[in-house]
C-alpha cells in the first residue's frame, strides 16, 4: 500500500499549485471553487494509495473529483489567521471595523512616522532586478538576526536561509511571490516577502529596523499591505500559523488546520492502513499540544532568566531648545555614535520633529552625555 504525504498549506501558498489529485478547491467565502488546472481523473483511480494530506485550511478545502474515497479528519493543534477582505473598501475601513476607537492610534503612528522621515513604500511583484533583490534579502537577513538576537530567540527563516534566498527571485518575477519594502529615503526598513494564491497573499517573512520599533512598524506593514491587497481586488490576506499577539488582534478568522486520511473506499487493506495513519497523526496532535504547553513555560522561563545586558542610559525631560553652541556635533548614523540611533529615534516620535532637523550635540564624552536637538526641542542623554 503506498502512502503519499502532503503539505496542502504549503502546496496552495509557497508553491501556488493544487495538488494533482484534487479536481478543485471549495472556498469558504461566498465565491466560486477553484478548479484544479493540473487535475488528472487517473488520480481517484488509485486504489493501492492512501493520502495523508494535512496542514488544511478550513475556507480552501480540497474535492476530490470521484465519490472513490472515504476520508477520516483530525483538527489539528496549531490555529490559523487570516484576514477575508470582503466587504472592506480600505485598509482604514478595516481597522476602523477590527480595532474600533483604538485605529485611530494605528493611523496617528504611521502619520507620525511620515512626518519624521523621507518614508516611502514599494511592492516587487512581477520585476525586480539581480542586484535590488540580493541587496534587499542582504538587508532582511540582518533585521533578522537584530531582531531575534533582542528577543533572545531562534529564526526559523534563517535556518533555511539560502534556500529563501535561492527561489524568491524568481517566484517575484512570475508573480507567485511579491516583496514589499519600506523605505527611510534610500534606506530600507521594513522587508516582508509575500506568496500569491489565486488572488490570496500569504505573508510568510518579515522583519523590520529595530531602532524604529517606537514607530510599531509591524502594524504598518500590515496595514499598508491590506491596502494593497483591497486595491488589486484580493479576497484575503493570510498570516499563516503560530499563536502570536498581533496575528490574533488583526485577524477577523481564526481557523483550524485540518488533517485529512483519504483512502479508497471498499479497500479492507487501504481501511486497515488508514486507520493506522489516523491514530498516528492523532497521537502526534496530542503529543504536540502537551510539548508546545511545555515549550511556552520555557520560553517564560528563558525570559525571565535572560542576563542580555543592556546599554543603561537616563532621557531627560524634553524641553525647548537652548544649548551651547559650544558642543560638538557628532553623526549619529556613525558606527561609533550607532548607539544613539534609537534613543534619536525615540525623541523623533515623542517630539514630533523631522530628522533632517535634528542634530546631536556632545556635552562631555567623559561622563558620555549628549544632547539631542530639533527645531524647537531638545532633550539630554546620559549614559550611566
């Protein structure tokens, strides 16, 4: 009896393709079902193969295209999110909808952002060149590392990095997969790589600058993206897996992953390794549930364990301006001043004050104190 193993979610969203043996794919949302393009009939002819198909979202379900198959089904352990995109003719009138009198505070952030930096956005979908490209996934590899160096954690993305970096060239230049940037003048600092799947976008890595996270740049992403998505008619955006704050406060469907036995039917043999399969994949969900119980306490743990030290410093009051011309200026974009980056950053948010008006003065390099200065504020930092 031969088994075939498939990753449906994987399948559908990274390599946009339905698996052969399936005639369509019924959708949850008031449409109609996607026909399977690569479908063969010989397919529901196999009468020696038993189908473990898992990692099943519950709105893109999968048809046979013959009544030859009985089917067993497991919920899985692991949710899914996604945001359906009906109804919502911007991403203003989506978090107006989802957050309510709080999507005024997403708005005043990503207007406060504008009004400090040169910001500008860009979607690669369908053309970007060698160069742009390498530069772009250099320049996501090491948000990467910064950020999962900070939260004392281990990216999965990265352990699969050059395989990432080896295919999404090519999957943005055929539209199977875009790359949304967000640039500080010339400077990126938000990069997040996106599937494509029948008018569905799956955001599968993103990171960002950490010395802009006063700015909730996550929040930005995804805003800007819905937009894109709303304005290029899509149906959904989906975050995938992985129980994570931010995908439970955007999503409007949360769903379970389903794990589906297919198996001819009338087939004692097929029934008997069926069965066999769905007591396995039912004692891994348990077995996953009680680890991933156990994996949450120790990531507490680990937090609460963590002797990171961090550069220790005291941020005056801001006040207006009035300092000594006297002081010394130093580029806080310098790799020997870089430790100032997102203190400036900090006061560009709580000041509202433009960078290209802002200047950092050295009151003692002794006692390492500095003033950082706007048009009409300023504010003394000293590190301890």
């Amino acid at each position: 009896m031969k088994k075939v193993r498939i990753d449906y979610f994987f399948e559908l969203f990274e390599k946009s393709v339905i698996p052969k043996m399936f005639s369509r794919v019924e959708c949850f949302e008031k449409e109609e079902s996607i026909v399977n393009p690569d479908y063969k009939d010989d397919f529901d002819n196999a009468s020696n193969t038993i189908y473990s198909v898992f990692f099943i979202p519950n709105y893109l379900k999968p048809i046979f295209g013959k009544d030859t198959f009985k089917i067993k089904k497991i919920t899985q352990f692991f949710k899914g999110y996604a945001i359906f995109l009906e109804g919502f003719a911007s991403a203003n009138a989506y978090i107006k909808y989802r957050f309510r009198s709080n999507a005024k505070g997403i708005r005043r952030k990503i207007n406060r952002l504008e009004s400090c930096f040169n910001i500008s956005y860009k979607t690669y979908y369908g053309e970007i060149k060698q160069e742009e490209y390498n530069f772009l996934m250099n320049t996501l590899e090491e948000m990467l590392v910064k950020r999962f160096e900070q939260r004392n954690d281990v990216s999965q993305s990265l352990l699969s990095w050059d395989h990432y970096k080896n295919i999404y060239f090519s999957l943005i230049n055929e539209k199977r997969a875009s790359m949304f940037v967000v640039y500080d003048s010339n400077k990126p600092i938000v990069v997040s790589l996106n599937h494509h799947f029948y008018k569905r976008l799956f955001s599968a890595i993103s990171s960002y600058d950490i010395d802009y996270s006063k700015f909730s740049l996550g929040s930005l992403e995804i805003y800007k993206k819905l937009d894109w998505c709303i304005t290029n008619d899509y149906k959904s955006y989906e975050m995938g897996m992985g129980d994570l704050t931010y995908k439970r406060e955007w999503s409007n469907h949360i769903y379970n992953f389903e794990h589906q036995i297919m198996y001819p039917k009338n087939n004692s043999i097929a029934t008997l390794y069926a069965n066999l399969e769905y007591m396995k994949a039912f004692a891994k969900e348990m077995i996953f549930k009680i680890a991933y119980v156990r994996y949450k306490e120790y990531k507490t743990k680990r937090k609460k364990n963590d002797n990171t030290i961090d550069v220790k410093y005291e941020a005056f009051p801001i006040e207006k301006v009035h300092y000594s011309k006297e002081h010394r200026v130093v580029d806080f974009n310098n790799d020997d001043y870089i430790f100032l980056r997102n203190i400036v950053f900090d006061f560009l948010y709580s000041s509202i004050e433009n960078v290209s008006d802002v200047k950092v003065l050295e009151v003692s390099e002794k006692k390492k104190t500095y003033i950082i200065a706007g048009k009409s504020k300023m504010q003394k930092v000293a590190f301890l």
